[in-house]
C-alpha cells in the first residue's frame, strides 16, 4: 500500500456500474463531485460496509475492511468509520448528549459524557447538552451529527452532502467550522457534494464522476482549468466550450493555431494534437478579457472578438456577461468582470463590446460532439 490513508477500488457492472480507484491522505479532503445518479453516495456507502460491490478492494489506516477476492469483508460496526449523513439522522428522543453518548455506548458511562462534553466544545455546542434535535436550528443538529461522527475515533471521516439541508448564511458558518476542526483531524475526509463552489472552497482534491466512474482526479483549480474531456469541462459547468481543428504547430513561438468557424485563434503550444485533428476546446471565464472603450492596449490583439451582450447579471461583485460573437451559428461567450469595471466601461443589455481570449487560457481536449460543432 502507498501513503494514502484510504485506498478505494469498486469495479462492476451492474447492477449499480462502478469504475471506481480513489486514494484519500491523512488530513486531506477528497471531494466527490457529479450529478445525481454518478454513484456518489455508493462509494460511501461502500467505504462504510453498508454495501458491497462484486469487486471491491479497500484499505484504510493499513486495514483491509474489504477484499472480494479473498471474501474478506470486515462488517461497518467494525469499521471505525465517522459518517455524517444528509438529515444528520440525529435520535430525536435523545437529548445532545445522548446522541453522542449512543456512538460510543462500549464504554464507561463517566468516559461517554467526558468525551461528548469534549466533543461539543470542539464542535462549539457546549451548554446545550441537555437540548433535544428539534429545538435545535439546522447548523446546530450537523455540529451534533458531526461530534458523533468523531465520537468513535474513526479513521475516515464520510460526509454525505452535510450542508445541503441549511441556508446559505449557515451554511458558509459550517464552512468555516469544518475548515478550522479539518486542521485538527488527522484522518482522510471523503465529501460529497453537488456544489462546484462548495467543493472549490473544502476540497485538497475533486474527484469528478459520472454514471459510475472517476473520470478525473486533481486539485478543483486544476481540473477546472484542464479537464481531460469535453465531458468532464460539462461537469465543471464550463460555459465556453467549443470545437475547432488543429491548423499549425509552431514551436518557436510556443503556439498552436485553430480554425474555429471562419476564424484563426492562437492558443499555447500544444503538439499532443496532430495536424487537420478536430478537438474541442474551451476558456475559462477568467481568461476573456474585456476591451477598455476608448483605450485600446496591446493585449486587445491576442485573439480579438467583438459581440453584443445578449444576458447581463450582477452578483456578488462581479457582472456576468454573455456576448453573442456570432448570432447566424449562435456562438456566445461568457465573461465575468469586476462590477465596478462593468460600470466603468456603462456595460449593459445590447451593448457592443470587444473581447480578447488569452492564448494561455485556451485549453485543447479529444474531440467530442458538442450542440455546435464545426
């Protein structure tokens, strides 16, 4: 075994697919990211015994809980294993306390309020002990699911999209709560979650799924930037994703052409890509930038567009424009700016604009048929 706390391997085909090989360190976040259905909460399932896969091969702090071709199989209440699930599944009729006590009821009655009182402090709950789950708001019942979760020592640490059943000002409260207690946990951390920022803000690392299978693995900067497909791009919800075809290599400016529609765009030397070779290609919202009116700059030339802005929204400090390029083939561009250089440049509804795609910024993948192709 490497280094990885946690090493998961699920192969099947049915009834549930599974193409599944995940390692998770100590004291890293892993985060599992995909639609309903990619079979997120199956590996969890699986990693806590409470499912096995025809295939499945799982070690965890050098303990192998799961071999199918040696049947060995070490049942979840074995498994020191910390699950918070969705609805928390807190005992109503339990106090706080009680709830935590219930995770570790193998030990002394003095040991269990001596570690739960510990726990709560950790968790930020201490003086409410004595309060049952539904007098609690819905922050409060996930610290308590989460103090059980520890309760047991565990040495994986599953949480099933714990922050789905709050609000939002709440739930960036717990984001911060986890990112604090996480530097205190020495055990691999496994999320689950639908949320591409949720996952950005917690995550070492992003798993990205889809119908069963780890399509890619990496930091959330990473494979936002460089999805290996068209498919995994989709997944990480990038907007501008098209297809072209390879046109030149040239080495000594560090730079490969493409024919895009009747258009040459020049993007950074990538020559895994043969001549006349279709691909698809995209460009993160960050890597378009808008022409200043009136001061045009040397930057403008590298790849220049120019469009009307058919959406135009403001939030959370930032204008989010998409510019239609080309409205006989449909082709739209999405941007994000500053809001102050949105009203700076007076940016609105049916304005023309000019923009440029930095060459550095566009991303060559295998070719895959997209809604507009060439």
């Amino acid at each position: 075994m490497t280094n990885s706390a946690i090493h998961i391997s699920l192969q099947q085909a049915t009834p549930i697919p599974l193409a599944v090989d995940l390692k998770c360190h100590s004291g890293e976040l892993l985060a599992l990211v995909g639609p309903s259905g990619s079979g997120k909460t199956t590996i969890l399932r699986a990693i806590a015994g409470l499912y096995q896969p025809k295939n499945s091969h799982i070690i965890c702090q050098n303990e192998t809980w799961q071999y199918s071709k040696h049947r060995q199989f070490i049942p979840t209440h074995q498994r020191h294993v910390g699950l918070v699930f969705q609805n928390y599944a807190l005992f109503p009729h339990m106090t706080v306390l009680g709830n935590i006590q219930q995770a570790i009821s193998d030990t002394s009655k003095s040991e269990q309020q001596s570690i739960a009182l510990d726990l709560l402090k950790k968790v930020h709950l201490e003086g409410l002990e004595n309060r049952y789950p539904k007098t609690l708001s819905g922050g409060q019942q996930q610290r308590v699911a989460v103090a059980r979760a520890l309760a047991r020592k565990p040495k994986v640490l599953l949480l099933d999209e714990p922050f789905s059943a709050v609000d939002q000002v709440t739930r960036r409260k717990l984001y911060r709560e986890l990112l604090i207690l996480r530097k205190e946990l020495a055990m691999p951390m496994i999320l689950v979650t639908h949320d591409l920022e949720e996952s950005t803000l917690l995550a070492d690392r992003i798993a990205i799924l889809h119908k069963g299978e780890i399509l890619q693995t990496g930091t959330p900067d990473f494979v936002s930037a460089h999805p290996k497909t068209a498919m995994v791009a989709r997944l990480m919800d990038q907007q501008n994703l098209f297809t072209a075809k390879i046109i030149e290599h040239n080495k000594e400016s560090n730079k490969t052409y493409l024919q895009w529609h009747d258009r040459v765009l020049e993007a950074q030397y990538q020559p895994q890509f043969t001549m006349g070779q279709r691909i698809c290609w995209m460009i993160n919202s960050a890597n378009v930038l808008l022409h200043r009116r009136g001061r045009p700059s040397n930057g403008d030339k590298e790849n220049p567009l120019h469009g009307e802005i058919i959406e135009y929204m403001e939030t959370s400090g930032l204008a989010n424009l998409l510019v239609q390029i080309d409205s006989a083939l449909d082709i739209n561009i999405s941007i994000n700016v500053p809001l102050h250089v949105a009203k700076r440049n007076n940016l609105g509804l049916n304005e023309n604009i000019g923009i440029s795609l930095l060459s550095e910024g566009i991303h060559l993948m295998p070719h895959q048929a997209l809604r507009r192709d060439i």
